[in-house]
C-alpha cells in the first residue's frame, strides 16, 4: 500500500530523487551567493572604513594632536562634616565619588569644575597672544569682556556672511525653585546671539528673540521656559527659521516654539508653539540636511523615546511624517551631523541638570533605523567619561576642509546657579571601527566610531583659521 506524504506538495522540482538532488544544489548555490554577497558587502565596507582611517590619517595630520588621549587625576579629598543638602541626597551613606564633587556647591574641588574669573578665557586679551586656545569649562568672555551666555545652543554657519553665530538661552539672572521639588531655573530672559569668525573670538549680538514682560499668557513670559534654541536658513525663503523648546514652569505644555528673522541677528519674530506631530517635544534638535530638507528631532513620550522627522519647505512646520526612534532608551540633548553619507547623532540620558553618559548613534537613513555606537567620550578618566566630561550635548560643528573633524558642544551646567554653566567644546573625529558590535551584523561593525577626545587646553589647527 502506497502511503501518501499528506505533507508534501507535488512540484515539478520534487517529484524524483534526480530533481530532488538538483532542487538542493539550486538552494545551496542561492544560499553560498546569498553569503558571498554578503561577505563582500561586508569586506568593502570594512575596507571603506579601513579607507576612511588611511584617509583621516592622509590628510589631517593636523588633528592628531588632537586625538591624543589626556588623562586627568583628580585626589577625591576625604569627606567633610557637612555637605549639601543636594550631594547628601544622592548618595548619603556612601564614600564620596568625583560626582558627589561635582554636585556639591561646597566642595573643595569646586575650582576644578567650575573655575574662576581669574582663569576666563579672554580672546581680546589672548588674541594678542595668538592663543586661540580653548579650556573646556573656564568662563569664555566676549569681545566685551562679559560671559557668554549662550547656553544649550547651536550654531549656524551662514554661507552668505562667511561668518558663525552662536544661538543660545541667555540665564543672566537669579537661580531659583518655582516649586519645592521643582528643577532649578531662570526666567526666560532671551535667546542670545553671538557673531565670530574663527569660533572663538565671540562679538554680542544681543537678545535676538527678548522674553515677554507682561503678557503672561505669552509662551515667551519669563515665568516659563525656553530651552535649546537652534537656527537654520532658508534659501527659499530668504528667512532664518528659529526652533526652540518651549515650556511652562513644570514642563507639562512639553512644545516647540518657532520664530523668524530676515537677518542672522534679528530680531526674530515669535510665531507660535506647538506639540510636534501631537506628541510632547521636549529637548529637540533641527538638522538641515544637503538637500535642503531640514528635520525636527525631540523628546518624546515622558522622554523615553525620540521622535524625528522633516519639516515643511518654509521650515515654519512639521509635516505628517515621522518616525519614533531610540524607543525605551530615555535620552535627550541630541546632537545631529552628518559624515560621508552617514547620520550620526550624540545623545545624553535623562538626568535633570546632573550630567550622565553620553551615547553616539548612527544611521543610514535619517529617519532611521539608528543605532546605537556607545560611549564616545575618550580621556579625562573613567568618571569624566561616565559624564561627558561633567556635561551634556548640545551641537555639532563640522569643520570644513578637515572631514571626519568636529567640535563637540556641550553644557556643563551648574544647577545651584545656571548663569554660571560652562561650555566644554571638544574635539570630535569620526574613524575607524566603532567598539559596540551589532547583533544583526554577525558581530561585525557597520559604523565608524565617534570619538570625543579630552583636553584641558587645545586649538583648532592653524591652517583652518588661515582658511576662515
Ligand atoms: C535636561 C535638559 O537637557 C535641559 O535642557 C533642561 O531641560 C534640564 N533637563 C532641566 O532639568
């Protein structure tokens, strides 16, 4: 009796022992090109990456010395009688740690952190000097011999000008707590407007977009908050286009703010707040891509996620479309640029105003899906790079005519008087294989790595200043 397989189609390609053998030499063949295909997509990736570094190395012997790794030895001193209210909280029974430091307004590592006026960074003093040095968390003077205030700011590089400005939340006022449990903060006082030409000799433009007195239904009334203002131009329209976040004191409005301007400097006209695609927009980026898109990124969802996606042509809008990305991975301050095709994108965690580990991610396509590379922070020691070397991200610069070469921006904020928060601006190359291999990739790395290089003093080389 014949017993028929209940389970088996009868194909052409089944029906005899000849063809079954065949069928399978068919599958394997597809299978062996399949894996070839994929062992050389590997390899020449490999070998661009492999290429980018003998690339880097090429031609930007410039910046290696910029890539020597700084190591920094702090002596914790032994614990005192009575600290902070603030450290004592975070940590009450244990042995004090670098961060307790850094927390404590009464430590005695303080000077370290934040140090005085004595040390300021004074382009109109040092220039003279041909100095152009940068010392990450010094107090950095304008050509007015006042502190910058451009905090949780951005930059934009305007093409017409030749010249940068630096956007960012003018805090030149009292720190206080609205509420007992409430985050540390600052009226709204402005956003403020630096002008340069070599990133480090900075002229006050002024408030380029003031708060409102009166008004105190205005999103832009002092007893609310602005943070993280960026600006980008629109060659369509002729109008920089301002992106901010916007919040009321206990951040529960979580929108953006959009203003414009026919000039870099000014005055911006406020147009209105929204909730981005609906969704709370909390700490938020704009990225303008090469082809003239640009594109909003923000916290989202009690920030444990980030949403991205285009604006319209004027800029002035989102559009319909948008992608949630870095679900469930709670970060915020992100930082977005773009390198040989290949977005990347630095992020903090969600720490209120105490620093935490930063993260870069990467991805092939802007709406994603990004990856996360891992800790990008090299140098300084092992608690520097826990938190970003005490600070948070909030910009990329690119430097033009040295690819692969950044300046990383971040804001070492100082919670007990934010009018104080310094500036740490390192510098930042992309090359080589990235340390946190991909599941999906059979343990090969896809990206580059990003890597933030502390120094206590550095410069740009000199031939990018001769090239401004
Ligand atoms: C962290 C954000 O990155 C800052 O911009 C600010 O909103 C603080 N939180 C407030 O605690």
């Amino acid at each position: 009796m014949r017993v028929r397989n209940q389970y088996r189609k009868s194909t052409p390609l089944c029906c005899n022992a000849g063809s079954r053998r065949s069928g399978s030499v068919v599958v394997w063949s597809l299978v062996g090109f399949l894996l070839m295909l994929h062992l050389y997509s590997l390899v020449s990736h490999n070998d661009e990456v492999a290429g980018e570094i003998r690339l880097h190395m090429r031609h930007h012997p410039l910046v290696r010395e910029l890539e020597q790794v700084e190591e920094e030895n702090i002596q914790i001193p032994p614990p005192r009688g009575r600290r902070s209210p603030r450290a004592a909280k975070r940590r009450p029974k244990r042995t004090t740690t670098l961060i307790d430091e850094f927390l404590d307004e009464n430590s005695q590592l303080r000077h370290v952190f934040f140090p005085g006026m004595k040390t300021a960074i004074d382009p109109m003093k040092d220039a003279r000097n041909d100095t152009f040095y940068y010392y990450p968390g010094r107090i950095w003077l304008d050509t007015e011999g006042n502190p910058i205030q451009a905090h949780g700011g951005g930059i934009l590089h305007d093409e017409r000008s030749g010249t940068y400005y630096w956007y960012g939340e003018y805090k030149d006022g009292p720190t206080y707590h609205a509420h007992k449990k409430g985050a540390a903060r600052v009226d709204i006082i402005g956003v403020g407007c630096y002008s340069s030409n070599d990133l480090w000799t900075w002229k006050n433009e002024g408030l380029v977009l003031p708060a409102e007195e009166t008004n105190e239904t205005h999103d832009l009334h002092k007893s609310n908050v602005l943070e993280r203002p960026k600006v980008i131009y629109n060659e369509k329209t002729g109008k920089y286009v301002m992106w901010m976040h916007i919040d009321d004191t206990n951040y529960t409005k979580a929108s953006v703010g959009i203003a414009i301007s026919d000039y870099p400097t000014g005055p911006f006209d406020y147009l209105h707040s929204t909730r981005p695609h609906g969704f709370e927009g909390r700490d938020m980026t704009i990225f303008k891509d090469d082809d003239g898109v640009a594109y909003l990124i923000y916290s989202s969802e009690d920030n444990s996620e980030l949403h991205i996606g285009p604006l319209t042509e004027d800029y002035l809008d989102v559009t319909p479309i948008m992608r949630r990305i870095l679900v469930g991975q709670h970060r915020e301050a992100p930082a977005l640029f773009k390198y040989r095709g290949t977005y990347y994108m630095i992020t903090s965690g969600c720490t209120g105003w105490a620093p935490n580990e930063a993260l870069a991610h990467a991805a092939e396509s802007i709406m994603g899906p990004w990856e996360t590379l891992g800790n990008p922070c090299i140098g300084g020691n092992k608690m520097f790079r826990l938190t970003t070397f005490f600070a948070q991200s909030t910009y990329v610069i690119p430097l033009p005519g040295f690819p692969g070469s950044f300046i990383f921006m971040a804001d070492r904020w100082n919670p007990a008087d934010l009018r104080d928060s310094r500036y740490i601006w390192l510098p930042m190359i992309v090359g080589g294989p990235a340390d946190r291999p991909l599941e999906f990739n059979f343990g090969f790395p896809l990206w580059s790595r990003v890597s933030i290089y502390w120094h206590k003093k550095w410069r740009l080389p000199s031939r990018w200043r001769a090239l401004q």
